[in-house]
C-alpha cells in the first residue's frame, strides 16, 4: 500500500476513427463530477505521458506531490506511457 499519492485513472480504447487511445485522470470526483480526463492517440513517447499528465485540470494537485514523485522508481511515474504499449496489435 502506498502511503502518500493520488488515486490515478488510466485506460486504453480503441476508437473507430483514430485507433488505439490512452486515457488519463486523476480517480474518484475529478472522473466522475468534473469529467477531467485526457486522451492521447497511442503509442505514447516520453514526452507525451508527460503531457497527458500535465493537460489535466487537476495537475496542480498533482505537482503538489513533486518532492515525493523524487523518490519514486522513474517507471512508476509513467502509467500512460507503460500502457500505451499495449496498444501495440499483438502478434498472432
């Protein structure tokens, strides 16, 4: 269990006209009441989860973690880029 973050809403869709899309919010009110979520066509770069990230209108609470983001493993603060390689077709 993490002790110290926000709860994070990330998910991957298929539309019909851009293909393969990454999904990304912060959870709980700011998905359900205030509909802040961005998507992003996959795959994602670096400089894109970035991005993602920071075209919330919540990121300033986000940022508000920064000092603690510091000790945090680099891979793990890149949800959206981690999953962004799902979308990848898989071989059959």
């Amino acid at each position: 269990m993490v002790s110290i973050g926000r709860e994070v809403i990330n998910d991957m869709s298929r539309d019909h006209k851009f293909g393969p899309m990454v999904m990304f919010g912060l959870g709980r009110i700011y998905v359900n009441f205030l509909k802040d979520v961005v998507f992003r066509i996959a795959p994602l770069n670096a400089r894109d989860a970035d991005g993602i990230v920071k075209d919330t209108k919540s990121y300033t609470l986000l940022r508000g973690l920064e000092a603690s983001l510091q000790q945090t493993p680099r891979r793990s603060r890149r949800p959206s880029y981690a999953s962004a390689n799902l979308s990848q077709p898989t071989p059959r």
